[in-house]
C-alpha cells in the first residue's frame, strides 16, 4: 500500500546488501522509519519488540529469519535450533509456527549446500504468498460490502467497525480486515469505517494511519464506544483479522474482539473475520480451552506511547505507582458467535465442516 503516496510493503528485501528491510512500527503513527534485520538476534527482537506485528507479517518474517540461520550454518542442529530460536518468540499467532514448519519441511531433505538459496527463495514466496491471499480476502469481502450497500435504506455510507490493525502494516500488504475496505473504496463504494483504538499499544492508531494515506473515511474511537453505536444503528457490519483459528471457526484475535462480538450478536450485526488460510490451526478444536494466550509486559498497561505537543515521542505513566496489571494480549471469540470467515477462497460458515469442504487440501494435514 501507499505511504505518502510511494507503495511499501510492511517488509522487502534489499537485493543490493542482502537483507531483510522492515517497517519498524513501534514509532508509528508518529515517525515513519524503515531498518535493516541482520542477525537472528535482530529477527527474534523485530518479533518481541512488535516492530513486526500480525499473524501472516510475524510468519513471513520467521521464514526469512530461517534463510538468515541457514546462510550462517546449515546443519541439522542448525536447522532445529532456529527454528525453537524463532518459534519461542510469540505463542499465540499461529503462522510463526506455520511458516518455521513449511521451512524445515523443505529444507530438511535437501542437502546442506543447497539449503540457504531455498530457504531464501522460500522465504520469498511466502511473502508473495500473503499478498495473494490477502488480496484475495479483499475480492470476496467487497461483495459483502456491496450487499449491505444494496440492502441499506438510506444513502449513507456502509458504516464498518474493526478492532486493532489487521491490515497491510500487519501483513506483507493489503491487510485481512481492511482488505476489503480498500477494495471497497477504491471500486468507489462510499464506506466509513470506526477503527477501535484497542487498548493497551493502541493498534487502532495504526489502522487510522492506514486508512488516512490510503484516503478511506473513518473515525478513531475507544474501545468502549463499539456497542454504543450499534445500539444506534451507527454500523452496519464488524470485519475483524485473526492469529489463530481453529478447525472449528473459533477465532482467536487481539484482546477486546470477544467483546465486539458478543455487542454485534445483541444487536444482530453480521461478525465477518478475514482468515487467510495459513492462519487456520488445524490441530486444535476448541478455542478456548486450546490456545495459549500470550501475557505480555505490564509496562504496556502501567505507560502509554505517543507524541507531544511537539510531535516528539514521549511514553507517559497512566496508573499509581506500584499497581498490579494483567495483560493477555488475545481473547478467543468462539465461532456459533461470528458470521462468517472471508478465506482467499470465498465466505464461509465458521463449523469445521464448511472450513474442510473450503479447504480439503488443508483440513486433514497436521500444521
């Protein structure tokens, strides 16, 4: 997508020094910076730190982080321990894990002179991939979109509520969520479009930051406001992404999209979740009980990131001294509550049975 009115991907690789280039969004929306990831170190931080952040944009980074480790040592005890090395780095988004499997499944029969130009060029159709099935996602979304545009009774715009960033800064472009939103807008569908701030790092910021340089009109709200404005009538549908979702359709997806959920189903809101297929575990069933939640810094509750009067980066405290925080970074929406899953495949159902006939290549091969 557009920043600034130039095209970037969230990462890409310089082919003149033979690294990963990234998008380092911690500073957004306030500073725009670019930097290199050069040593595994670098790889499994850009991770942590959340300078790379959203389940398909952490995988493609992983896969280019096993090209990395192969270029320094291709062995099996190599191969073995970067691939813990990176998967230690988050737990809950399932294409890290996804994306390190696809590796070594390649990688492994190979022989070791020959591993560190496939990882690498393995590593570049992921991310070739992502944008595939993102764009995708948007084509079969926009005909959602247009749907409420055609039942709507008034002339207004298609009123759409998402909640933190899934979009093109959380993949390699287009986004999940805000796919079709883009798709929408520039098909010349009048849209608006209500980001969630989503508390605690503010991730809606960067959804607004999005759809500002791509010109789509949207309003940035607190958490809270959501239920509010489906009480009256101010949305007409909620598109939210997803890190993990099971074989069932429960969709595990940044902490408070539980919430959005269950205001949508009291006030009869369809619940659409853009879900690329690589995001699926097809290895667990129920949501809740299965899925490891990640527990993430309490600094990210106790302080809050953002610029000063002067538009310079500042973090500020918010509690008392001393006061206990808890912060699970995901919640689990369990699936008899979400409308439907927009794949790069078409809408369906969220039951095992719908996602199976959707994807019978996938729903029997272990991830």
């Amino acid at each position: 997508m557009k920043v600034q009115g130039k095209h970037y991907r969230s990462l890409w690789w310089n082919a003149d020094s033979n690294v990963l280039e990234i998008i380092d969004q911690r500073w957004l929306p306030h500073q725009f910076l670019t930097q290199p990831v050069e040593t595994m170190e670098d790889y499994a931080n850009a991770i942590v730190e959340m300078r790379v952040r959203g389940a398909p944009l952490i995988g493609a980074t992983a896969a280019y982080g096993m090209a990395l480790a192969m270029k320094l040592d291709a062995s099996d005890k190599h191969l073995d321990e970067a691939a813990e090395f990176l998967h230690d780095t988050r737990p809950t988004a399932i294409n890290l894990r996804w994306a390190i499997n696809r590796a070594k499944a390649l990688l492994q029969p190979l022989p070791v002179e020959q591993r560190a130009s496939q990882a690498l060029t393995l590593a570049h159709e992921i991310a070739d991939e992502d944008v595939e099935i993102n764009y995708g996602i948007g084509t079969h979304g926009l005909e959602l979109i247009k749907a409420i545009k055609q039942q709507k009774k008034s002339d207004g715009p298609v009123n759409i509520l998402t909640h933190c960033n899934a979009g093109w800064l959380a993949t390699v472009d287009w986004g999940t969520a805000t796919s079709p939103m883009y798709r929408a807008h520039d098909e010349g569908i009048d849209i608006h479009v209500w980001v969630d701030e989503t508390r605690p790092r503010n991730q809606g910021a960067l959804t607004s930051w999005e759809l500002k340089n791509h010109g789509v009109p949207h309003t940035y709200i607190v958490d809270n406001a959501g239920g509010h404005l489906m009480q009256h009538g101010q949305v007409d549908m909620v598109i939210v992404g997803t890190d993990r979702t099971t074989r069932r359709g429960d969709v595990c997806n940044k902490i408070g999209t539980y919430l959005k959920a269950l205001a949508a189903a009291d006030n009869n809101i369809p619940f659409y979740v853009g879900l690329p297929s690589p995001t699926i575990d097809w290895t667990v069933t129920d949501g809740v009980a299965e899925i490891p939640i990640e527990e993430r810094a309490p600094e990210e509750i106790s302080h809050i990131h953002g610029a000063d009067n002067n538009g310079i980066p500042s973090t500020v405290a918010v509690t008392p001294s001393g006061a206990t925080t808890a912060n699970p970074a995901f919640d689990v929406t369990p699936n008899a509550m979400v409308t439907g899953l927009i794949t790069e495949r078409g809408v369906c159902d969220a039951s095992e049975a719908a996602l199976c006939k959707m994807f019978p290549d996938l729903c029997d091969k272990p991830a």
